[in-house]
C-alpha cells in the first residue's frame, strides 16, 4: 500500500514516546494494522503501551515476543505482535493473523519488517530512530484516511 509521512517527531525520554504512542492510539478510529521498526531497545514496546492506552486497552502490555501475539480489549480489539523470534511467516500465518486482518482490530506489530505479507498489508508504518542517550526520532507514514486523521499530532 503507498503510505505517505504525515508526522515526526522527537521525544527525550520514555514517558514521551509513551505520550506519543498515546496521542497516536486515541486519534484511531478503525481498524488498522501498524507496523513498527526500530532496532533493539528502540522504544517499540513502550510506544505500544502508549497506544494501547489511547485506545481504550487498561492492564499491563509487555511485550509477546515468545508467545508472539498478545489481545487487549479497548474502543477497537487490539493485537500485539512482536515478530523478533520469528522464523518463518507461516508461523504467523498459523496464529490465525492474516485473518484477524479480515476483522475489525487495531494489529500492533513490532518487528513488522520480518513479515513481508504484514509490511505490505500495513496501513501505518512507524520507525523509531534511537538518538543519543534516550532521545529517539519516530516517524509515522500512513495510507489514506488514516493519514488524514493523524496529521496535527502533537
């Protein structure tokens, strides 16, 4: 799908990528399916627990990398994916992702880029740039109407 960059943003610490991930997952109003990339100890979780938040989901959202996916109830059902150990995209497939697709959630996947069917199927890609110390740049494209509701975040 052809995303286009509609934010970017600098946050200084974990409490703003959390906040971001906030303002992000409150300005979702239909089904989507996110792909994060970022390297290792980039943010990607806590950016998770921020949209969860802003999309309705209360407890704690840890990050499923050895159960591979997670589900959180919130204004829409929210899927958590973190595709770090995976090995091979059936596996995925074999979850039933692919067809969760098909209903009415908001997908979260960290590591998307380790699935290229998801990567094609995204409607917003983020990638978070580690800076120095806990600075990281996050930068948001998305496709569509998505991308009209996102523009303006803080």
């Amino acid at each position: 799908m052809l995303r286009t960059r509609v934010h970017t943003v600098r946050t200084n610490d974990a409490a703003g990528t959390e906040m971001f991930g906030f303002a992000l997952g409150a300005r979702i109003a239909q089904k989507a399916c996110v792909c994060i990339t970022g390297p290792l100890g980039a943010g990607k979780t806590v950016l998770v627990k921020g949209m969860c938040r802003g999309l309705g989901a209360d407890g704690a959202v840890t990050s499923p990398t050895f159960i591979l996916m997670e589900s959180f109830t919130g204004r829409l059902p929210i899927v958590h994916l973190d595709l770090y150990r995976l090995e091979h995209e059936r596996e995925i497939e074999e979850i039933g992702v692919y067809d969760l697709l098909r209903d009415n959630v908001v997908m979260i996947a960290e590591w998307g880029e380790r699935s290229p069917a998801l990567m094609d199927a995204t409607d917003i890609e983020i990638t978070i740039e580690p800076g120095v110390g806990s600075v990281r740049t996050i930068h948001l494209d998305a496709t569509g109407a998505l991308a009209r509701s996102l523009e303006g975040l803080p």
